[in-house]
C-alpha cells in the first residue's frame, strides 16, 4: 500500500491506543509520521520504531495538548523535520466523567484545552504548512451524537464542539484543496478501556454489531479520509461505531 507515500503526517496523542494504531496505519499507506505524546516516551519510542520498521520516518515530540504553546510548536517542529506536512490528526484527548454538579472549573477548563482548544491551534498551524490535497482529521467520538449514559456531559459536549469546528473549516479550506473531517469512533478495545469490563460490555450490547472496536477500525477509517479516494469528502462525520448511533 502506498496511496499516501511522500506524504508526512503528525498524529496527536500518537504512543498508544487508538492514536498509535492510526500512526502505523498512515506509516504502512506509505506517508511519514510524526506523533505527540505527554509523559510515555518509552511507548511513544516504540510507535516510532514501528514505523521505521515499515520503511518510513518517525518522530516523537513531547507536547501536552494543554499547553497552547506547545501544541504549536510540535506542529512547526513536524514540519521542520519532514520539510512538509499532509496530514493532521487531531486524535490527542481526555475522558473526564462523574455528575455535572461535581464538575470543577479547573476539571472544564483543562477538558476545553485538550479536547477543543488544541484541534483548533493544531489546525491552525498546520493549515499554513498545507498545500492542495491537505487533510484535517480529529476524532471526535459517538457520544458527540448519542448519549444513552449519566455522567459523561463534559466529554460529550467537548467532542461535539469539533461538529460545528469541521464544518466551518471545511468551507474555510475548500479553495485550497484541503479537506476537513471527524471519525467518531464508537466503543472500542483500548488499555483505558479494556474488554470484557462491566462498563465496556454495557456499551458493547449498545452497538447494532454486538462487537467491540478495535484500535484498526479506527485507523482505517482515517486512512481512507487522508487518502485521494477521499477528495470529495469533507465537513462531515464519519461514524466508526458498530451501529452506536443507528
């Protein structure tokens, strides 16, 4: 496989989980990779060497999606050392739950910066870097649309800001050839999530396949958005959840 071969991608919050699966996945398309990670940089380094493994170049940057700053400098850092850049993933995230009476300010503030903030700071250094056939993708997640659970307010109205995001940015980057998606990925296997727990298989009998997702579900789907079959495709969502949301 090499549709995205002389490209180069930068994959937020890339060590593990799904981030790394997408890493991978883009390195075996044939594009180079560069991902972020916050505190695992023995993981990180492990992703990295996957991806030399497959041929191509890999870099780990160090960069906490809460600090704006260094959200943008893992973006001209990427670019810096590939000299171009294709692709960006705005995969980096976290999960914060409990009552919305129990929520704290610092608890919002730190959600808003991770989930939202950061794709837009990512997206707005990377776009300058991007010429025609540019891709924007962040993973957003399939509460964005349903929510069958208590507790979970703040996280599904920090991914559903990427909702109105992507379509905004989709009409902004039109004349450039560069397109603007989400995947919403449903209840997939990862080690914040692992199989067969009481919480991930509750949600797994919410989904019309019965069946969990996997890391490579995931990727594949961004795979095809940061392909050239996917030109025509933008502002929109793509849905990657055993019929979560059917």
């Amino acid at each position: 496989m090499s549709q995205l071969a002389g490209k180069v991608a930068l994959v937020t919050g890339g060590s593990r989980g799904i981030g790394a699966a997408i890493a991978l996945r883009l390195a075996e398309e044939g594009a180079d990779v560069a991902l972020t990670y916050v505190s695992a940089a023995d993981r990180a380094k492990d992703v990295v060497a996957g991806v030399e493994e497959l041929g191509r170049k890999g870099l780990a940057i160090q960069a906490d999606s809460a600090d704006p700053e260094a959200v943008v400098r893992s973006v001209e850092e990427a670019a810096g050392a590939f000299g171009r850049l294709d692709i960006l993933v705005n995969n980096a995230g976290i999960f914060p739950s409990g009552p919305v009476e129990d929520m704290t300010l610092t608890e919002i503030d730190r959600t808003l910066a991770i989930n939202v903030r950061a794709v837009l700071l990512a997206t707005q250094a990377a776009v300058l870097h991007m010429g025609h056939g540019g891709r924007v993708i962040s993973i957003g997640s399939c509460w964005a649309t349903r929510v069958p659970v208590p507790n979970v307010t703040l996280y599904a109205m920090s991914k559903s800001a990427l909702t109105g995001f992507t379509k905004g940015l989709a009409h902004d980057l039109a004349p450039r050839g560069i397109t603007a998606n989400i995947v919403d990925p449903g209840p997939t296997v990862t080690d914040m999530n692992p199989e067969g727990t009481e919480v991930a298989e509750a949600e797994r009998l919410r989904t019309a396949a019965k069946v969990m997702g996997t890391g490579a579900d995931i990727a594949g789907a961004v795979a095809f958005l940061a392909g050239p079959d996917a030109r025509w495709v933008t502002g929109t969502s793509l849905a990657v959840d055993g019929g979560y949301t059917a």
